[in-house]
C-alpha cells in the first residue's frame, strides 16, 4: 500500500522535474542513482529518505519543504492509503483540474522562463488583457 504522502512527495518531484526540464535520467545522475528508482519515487511505490530528499532537492534547486506544499496536517496524521483508496479519489476529482499535472502546462511554463524578462512582462500583459476581455465577453 502507497502511503498519501509518498504519492504527494513523488508528484512534487515529478512536478518539478518537468518544469525544470530535466529528464528522470538526468535526475538520476545528478543523486547517484537509476532513473527507474526516480520513477518509483515520483509514482509514490518506494519512500524517499531523507538524506535521498535532501540529494534530490538539491538537484532541483527547492528547499526539501517544497516536496510537504500542499499536504495538510489531517492527510499526515492518517496512516496508508490503498490503491482503490487512490482510483476513488481521481474519480471523485475528474471536475477539478490539477493544471500542474498537464504537460502542455509545463511546458508552457518552461517556455515562458526561456524568454529574456522584457518579453517576458510583454506577454504576460497581453495574456492579462486577453483574460480580462474574454471575461467582460462571457
């Protein structure tokens, strides 16, 4: 059985990785270890040590809190969750959309930072004023 912060941990790492742009090879050589025991990690299947944490956080340049964001003091008092635990809960969260998780997401997110800052801020207004008129048109 998958512990739910293992799960979150795992998604965070994955979450991160993506948005760095790095592969989970790439991860792997960067703490020592094969990328098949990063996509463990990142699926929640094995745990992550501490010591493992501190190593991968330092590959992905984030505080090792960046990994407990979003896990709430109820969630980590609870004790494992099963699969069908896991399958119930995607079920009951098919309405609410985890843009993080899509890669169009990230990649778009990837993007945006490769640009030097002034177009950057250009875009971002124009972004800004688009969803403001689609808004005011809705």
């Amino acid at each position: 059985m998958k512990h739910h912060v293992d799960i979150h941990v795992g998604q965070r790492v994955r979450r991160r990785r993506w948005m760095l742009g790095m592969t989970q090879q790439q991860l792997g050589e960067a703490v020592g270890i094969k990328f098949q025991q990063i996509q463990k990690y990142e699926t929640g299947m094995n745990r992550v040590s501490a010591s493992r944490l501190y190593d991968i956080a330092t590959a992905l340049d984030v505080p090792v809190s960046f990994f407990f964001e979003g896990v709430t003091e109820g969630e980590a008092t609870e004790q494992v969750i099963t699969e069908q635990d896991v399958v119930a809960a995607n079920e009951n969260a098919e309405n609410e959309v985890d843009l993080f998780s899509e890669k169009e997401t990230l990649e778009l997110i990837r993007c945006y930072y490769k640009m030097p800052e002034e177009p950057r801020r250009r875009l971002f207004e124009l972004t800004k004023s688009l969803s403001r008129a689609a808004a005011a048109a809705a």
